[in-house]
C-alpha cells in the first residue's frame, strides 16, 4: 500500500468522471452523505457492502467537508 496521498479538487472531478477513481463520502451517517453528497459520490455504508467486489487496484479517494 502506497499511503495516504492528497489529490485536488480537479483531479478527483476528473479522475471520477473518466471512471479511474471511486469517490467516497467519509461519513458513516446518511444523513450526512446527503448533506455533504458531491456529483459521482458514493456513501460509506455503500463502499463497505462493494469493498470485497471491487478490483485490487481500484483507486478510492475518499472526501469530508
């Protein structure tokens, strides 16, 4: 595992939007992933249930406000 690194707001926009990167929401609340929903977005509780399908190099960029 490579670390923990920081990505731009760019970056993520068009990493999400060309299908290279999952998009996270940090929050475990729904109601604060509905607060805090960015376009593309999933929720935690949705990442948790897709984690053992997902590819092992699928990049994740998680995000808080």
């Amino acid at each position: 595992m490579e670390g923990i690194v920081r990505v731009s707001p760019r970056e993520t926009y068009e990493k999400v939007k060309a299908g290279q990167a999952m998009l996270v929401c940090a929050y475990e609340s729904d109601a604060r992933f509905e607060k805090f929903r960015l376009e593309g977005a999933i929720s935690f509780n949705d990442f948790k249930v897709r984690f053992k399908e997902m590819p092992v190099m699928q990049e994740v960029i998680f995000y808080c406000n």
